[in-house]
C-alpha cells in the first residue's frame, strides 16, 4: 500500500465536493479517477496535494499520514501535481519551466539529468528549449507539464485531465506515456480523466466518483465490462 484515503470529506463553503472517499493506491500502480463534471476529482487532488484542506478524513502515504501537509513539504517527499489547465508558465521558456520543475533537486546535475531524462521522453521539447511556453502547441504544453512534475523525480503523480483538448493522436501518445512512467520507471499515479476508456485502458485500478460519493471501484477490466456502469458513469 501506498496511498490511502479514509472518509475523506471536502468542502467548498456550502458545497460538500467529497462525501466520504475511501480507497487504496498500490506503490507502483496507476490508479484512474472517474467521473463528470462537479464530481469532485480535482478537489480530490487538491486535497491529496495539500493545496485544500479536508474537513474529515485522513490521507496516508507510505505508512505516514500527510493529512494537512502543506504542498512544498510534500512535494519533498516525493509528490507532483500536475493541474487541470496545463500547469506551466507561459512567459518563461520550456527550459526554465523544466529547471523550475527540478527546482527540489539538490544540485545541479542532479537537476540536468532530470532534464535530460525529460527530454528524453519528449524529445519535442528537446528541440524547443528556448521557446517561450505560450507559444507552444496544446499537446507540447501538456508534455512540458507532465515533463514539469517528472523534473522532481516523483514517487507518486497526479494527473488531472492530461487529454483535456487535445487531438486524438496526441491523446493516445499522452496516455501512452503515462502508461510507460507507471510500467517502466514505477511511478504511483493517479489519473483523474472525463476520457473513462482511454483511462481505464492503461490503469490498473478505476475510482468511479459522482456527486462526491465512489458509485464504483475495483479492477480496471471489470470496472469497464460492467454494463450498468457502462451506460451510467463512463459515457459510451
Ligand atoms: N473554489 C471553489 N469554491 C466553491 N465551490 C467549488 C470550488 N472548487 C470546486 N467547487 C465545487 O465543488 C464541486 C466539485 O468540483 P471539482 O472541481 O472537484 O469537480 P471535478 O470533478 O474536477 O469537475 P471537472 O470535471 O469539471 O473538472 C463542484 O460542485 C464545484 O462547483
Ligand atoms: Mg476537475
């Protein structure tokens, strides 16, 4: 076990977001959030991330608890949070938005070849590193916000809605990144998505969440092969 949420409960003023969540995350897995909008998965992030304080509820991760840690400490312990919306500055160039993504890093070759692997992932922004980040194409800002979080060598990473606006081509190579940060170098992540299929094709686990409750949770392929899921909650 590595990550695990108990009756997490959020609010934002009036509005409860979470009503109660629980689940589990293995170290090493890739776990899809489910769920449409207002379901609450970005607050489930946030709160996970320590940018939203719960209300009820713990968070543990790796046998600690981090409920209410803020989001710098966190992050030295190994998270990354990348946001809805492309977290990246649009004035700085991809280099600096890299550099500053390793800022945790404890020298300066450590954080090249945290770079260097980036690159290496994406080799577009290799050949884009002087270019500003609001002159990019929406899938290379994606892949320069991903490619932000993994400049921090993360143990555990949440995605919030990476395929949001792009085209379908850049969607299949985005979750197929994903899918190898998990497979090949052992990264934990969660993937919050409204595309239910593509996400639940390369997770593990799937967290069907509506209105703030979990309607569904459980192994990836049943989650997907349960017809009354199919026509309520993952939209095809
Ligand atoms: N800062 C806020 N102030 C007030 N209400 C908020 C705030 N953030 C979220 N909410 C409300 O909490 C609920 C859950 O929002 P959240 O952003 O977590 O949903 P979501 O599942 O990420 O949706 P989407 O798929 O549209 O991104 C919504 O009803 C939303 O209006
Ligand atoms: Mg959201």
């Amino acid at each position: 076990m590595t990550l695990k949420v108990e009756r997490l409960v959020v609010e934002h003023g009036a509005i409860r977001a979470l009503d109660g969540i629980s689940f589990e995350v293995d170290a090493g897995s890739l776990a899809a959030v489910i769920g449409s909008n207002g379901a609450g998965k970005t607050t489930l992030l946030r709160t996970i991330s320590g940018l939203k304080d719960a209300k009820l509820g713990k968070i543990f991760w790796k046998d600690r608890e981090i409920t209410g840690m803020k989001p710098e400490d966190l992050v030295r312990r190994g998270l990354a949070h990348v946001s809805e919306g492309k977290s990246v500055i649009p004035e700085l160039t991809v280099r600096e938005n890299l550099s500053l993504g390793g800022i945790w890093r404890n020298n300066k070759s450590e954080l090249e070849e945290s770079i260097g692997e980036v690159i290496n992932l994406f080799p577009r922004l290799g050949e884009r590193m002087d270019q500003r980040a609001d002159t990019l194409s929406g899938g290379e800002r994606q892949m320069l916000a991903i490619g932000r979080a993994l400049a921090s060598k993360p143990e555990l990473l949440l995605l919030d809605e990476p395929s949001l606006g792009l085209a379908p081509l850049v969607v299949e190579q985005i979750f197929e990144t994903i899918s190898q940060l998990c497979r090949q170098q052992g990264i934990t992540i969660i993937l919050v998505e409204q595309n239910a299929m593509g996400a639940l094709a390369i997770a593990d686990t799937g967290i069907i969440i509506n209105l703030g409750v979990i309607v569904a949770q459980g192994d990836a392929g049943s989650l997907v092969a349960d017809p009354a899921l199919k026509s309520a909650y993952l939209g095809y």
